[in-house]
C-alpha cells in the first residue's frame, strides 16, 4: 500500500474520530461549571495597568 493512500485512510476514520473527541472536549471544558470568573479575569488582563 502507498504511503499517501494508507495516510489517506488514517485521516479518513481515525482522524476524523480524534479530532471530533478534541473540539467535544474543547466545547465541555468551555462551558464548565464555574469557568465562567476564570474567563472573565482572562479577559480582562490586557486592560490592567502595569506602570511601576
């Protein structure tokens, strides 16, 4: 079997499959239960001020 046709069918099924569990997981750690101050004190950190 060709290199490109074996990689092919990797992409195909098994990296299809891994990439759909990434963004899942992605999304329900997103939406966690209590994520929400964190992201709100991540978002705020470019508007601090620093000046010593």
């Amino acid at each position: 079997m060709e290199t490109y046709t074996a990689m092919r069918h990797f992409a195909d099924s098994w990296g299809l499959l891994a990439m759909t569990l990434f963004f899942v997981g992605a999304v329900l750690f997103a939406f966690r239960p209590g994520s929400r101050a964190k992201a709100e004190e991540a978002a705020r950190i470019p508007f601090e001020d620093n000046r010593k």
